[in-house]
C-alpha cells in the first residue's frame, strides 16, 4: 500500500496548497483512545442530548454554507451553487435523524405466545472508522456519522487526501456543536495506516464510499478481523426509456442525472438505454443539451460544471473515452479533455460502445454518457443488467404501470421510475454485485452498526 499525501490541488488552475502530513504514531493512537473512552461515555449520554447535538450539526452546516462551499470547489472543483446544495442536504440528513430519534431507537417488542416479554433493544457498538471520497466531500461523512452518532457509537474519519480542509471544517462543525473530545475524531491516514485501525480492537466496524479496489482492500482487512464493514462503490447505471410522452423534459432529466458533479457520482445515469424508435431523436436533442451546459470557474454563480477533481481523474476518462472512439464509437459531442491547465473535461455523449471497449466494461467517472438503442423490453434488461455493478437504475414511461413492470428484472439496490436516481435523507442507499452492500440513509442507516440486542423476560 502505497502513502497518501494530502494535499489540495485546484484543479481549476493547477495551484498547490501547503501539505498536510499524515498522522504519527502518537496522534494515531491518541485518536484511537479518544474514540474508545469517549464511547464509554457517548453511548450513555441521553437520547435528547445526542438528538440535540445533531440539530446543531445540522444548524452549522447551514450558517457555514458559504464556506464550505469555497472548499470543496478549491478542493475538487465543484460549483458553488452545487456545493450549497450539498451542505443543505447535509443539513438535512443530521434534522431527519435527530427528528426520528425517539422512533427510531426505541424498543421493537416481538409477540410471544408462551407467556413471556421479548423485544429488540437497538444500542451502539462501539468506535467505527469511516473512509470517506472526495466527491461529495460533507454528503458522504454526514450519511455515514449522522445515524451513528445519534446512535451513540463514536467516529474516526479519514478522508480523501485531496479533501484535507473539508475534512478540517467538518471536524471544527462537530466540535463546536458540542460533540464531547473523541466524539468525532479527523486522521489524515495513509493506506497501511488504515488498515492498522481496521485491526485494532477498540474499532468496532468500517464504512468506505469509494472504488472497487479501496472496497476489496478494506473488506479483507475487515473480514480477517472479523469487523462489521458497508460498502459503497461503483456504478454504472441504466437509464432506460421505454417511451415518453415529453421528449424536452426527459431530455432535461436526462442531463441532470447524468451531468451533475461532473458526472463524479456513484449513482449518476451513465448509460443511456432509449427504444429504438426514440433513439436518433433523443440522441439529438440530449447531444445538443450536453453541448450547452456552462462549463467554467466553480467560484463563478453562472458555472453549472466546473472541472473534474484533478487531473488524474481526467485522464483516466480521456483514456476510456479514446479507446471507444479508436475503435468505433461517435461523439455525438464532446469527446476530449478542455485545452489549458485546468482539469477540464469536455461534456460528452457517445454512441456506438460496444462490448471490449473501455467505456461498456468500465465506470466512466466523469462527463460522460453512454447512448444504446433496444429492441424491446427483454433486450433493454439484458443491457441493464449487463454490468457488474448494480447499484441503481432509473425507468422512464409514459405510462408508470410499464416502467414499474421492469422493477424486479433489474439487479440493482435502486430503482427509480420517471426520475433520475437521487438520494435523500429519508430513503435507504446502496446497492448490489460489485456495487458494495450495506445500506445507509433512511431508517436502515441506523442499524448497520448496532447491536439489535434480543431482551426476552418472563413477568
């Protein structure tokens, strides 16, 4: 395992900041310890308390927006208008869970028909480590920390190296809600150093938000130490068009599922699965949607698509878009990097991929989509499920009775039907084959890293 380094490069200009090393030993284990003795007392602090302390994240979160915003596009180069929208969401997901608290936790009582009182008691674990990515630098923390913190189980975060200021504020909005010293504790890690924390004893489980490889790396450690462990991964997901009776607005969605944060989403649509006699018409007008999006400085109001989060990032899509096109594809529009030292990558729709290119057997993490046409509903499922990933699909119709037809063909976690997939606070997230498992968000968030402890007693 290689050493990370963390550091913000603008991926806007090139420009570096000042590095941040990595934790030392001493600072390591000081961050284990606090987490295991703040448990103790996290745990048996009261519900309204630790419900309290949620509402101030969230409230935080809010009167913060601005800055926060400011970092994430200097760290990754998400829009600021974007970047609001994720602190409000945030936000959002610390209220909901402080608001179904009492719901939530309290005990499920089993019917019995022997006499006795049996129920499940839903308590906490113990520390967890989060592993978090760089793409939606406070969502991916806050889904993750929000349920287990209200929980009373105590966090350790590692973030992506390029997101060390996010990681910083978030650690600051936690201390200044009120959150007890080793409540939430920020370790800039590099990879040998996180799976020394896996296979500490005091950390009770881990949840990763990032690649197959980081999922597979930690779910071993996890697994040799026997560690409770969710993952969240890759995505390609379909987008399938059976028929529409508004060809503009399904276009305009089409957009938004596809080209929001760069493309830089798990669940955004990546490939596009339209009916054949739909096919030529939509890729028209979606090609010429993609072409107009504003493409620009994130610091700008207007930009609606900043760059990609570096230069890395770019070129691996640079690389899967050149190998479709060497052998066969069509950019509609688009196809290539944006000349000058940003990491920009020009919005792009392809037709033409077929199996053995990069771009049907890969994710593409970037401004891209993937246009297909099929014959009929048997053939689009087989498209569909023609991945190894399957986290979400979307399912769009005229009539909702046709797309919801589809719902139990398709093996995904997610299926969403005339909208494109999303999240929200309220709704489970997570998916299915190399997509990860585990679920968070919604009610299900707050039982992946609890004790749902059977209580049977004869009165």
């Amino acid at each position: 395992m290689t050493t990370s380094i963390y550091r913000v490069v603008n991926p806007a200009t090139g420009e570096q900041g000042a590095p941040y090393p990595t934790a030392d030993p001493e600072a390591l284990e000081s961050g284990l310890a606090g987490a295991s003795s703040a448990f103790r007392t996290w745990r048996r602090t009261p519900l309204g308390e630790r419900r309290d302390l949620l509402r101030r994240v969230a409230d935080l979160h809010e009167e913060r927006a601005p800055e926060l915003a400011a970092v994430m596009a200097a760290e990754m180069g998400k829009p600021v208008r974007s970047g609001r929208g994720e602190v409000a969401l945030c936000a959002e997901i610390y209220r909901y869970y402080a608001d179904h608290a009492e719901e939530f936790l309290a005990d499920e009582v089993l019917p019995r028909n022997d006499g006795a009182t049996a129920l499940l008691r839903t308590a906490p674990i113990g520390p967890l480590l989060g592993v978090m990515p760089w793409n939606y630098p406070y969502y991916q923390v806050a889904r993750f920390a929000a349920p287990n913190l209200l929980l009373g189980n105590t966090v350790l975060l590692k973030h992506a190296p390029q997101c060390p200021e996010s990681a910083l504020r978030l650690a600051e909005v936690f201390a200044d809600a009120g959150l007890p010293a080793g409540g939430y504790t920020n370790l800039f890690l590099d990879n040998g150093q996180v799976a020394a924390v896996i296979g500490d004893p005091r950390v009770q489980g881990v949840s990763l938000t990032g690649s197959e490889r980081a999922g597979a790396a930690v779910a071993e450690a996890a697994g040799r130490h026997l560690k409770k462990v969710v993952l969240e991964l890759g995505g390609s997901d379909p987008f399938i068009v059976l028929d529409t009776a508004d060809l503009d607005a399904l276009v305009a969605e089409a957009v938004v599922g596809r080209m929001g944060n760069c493309g830089q989403a798990c669940n955004a649509a990546k490939r596009f699965l339209v009916s054949a006699d739909l096919y030529d018409e939509f890729v028209a007008r979606f090609a010429a949607a993609v072409a107009g999006i504003r493409v620009g400085d994130p610091m700008d109001e207007g930009t609606a698509m900043g760059p990609m989060s570096s230069h890395a990032a770019r070129d691996v899509v640079a690389a899967q878009v050149a190998d479709a096109l060497a052998k066969g594809a069509v950019a509609v529009t688009g196809g290539g990097p944006v000349p000058g030292p940003g990491a920009y990558f020009q919005p792009t729709v392809l037709t033409g991929v077929a199996p053995g290119m990069r771009a049907w057997d890969e994710e593409v993490f970037g401004p891209v989509a993937v246009v297909h046409a099929f014959a009929d509903v048997a053939d689009a499922v087989r498209i569909a499920n023609d991945s190894p990933y399957g986290l979400s699909a979307s399912v769009h119709a005229a009539d909702p009775a046709d797309a919801l037809a589809l719902v139990d063909l398709l093996d995904v976690g997610m299926v969403y039907v005339n909208e494109s997939p999303s999240t929200a606070a309220d709704l489970p997230f997570g998916g299915v084959k190399r997509s990860g498992f585990g679920r968070e968000l919604g009610r299900l968030g707050v039982f992946e890293f609890a004790n749902r402890k059977l209580v049977k007693a004869r009165t």
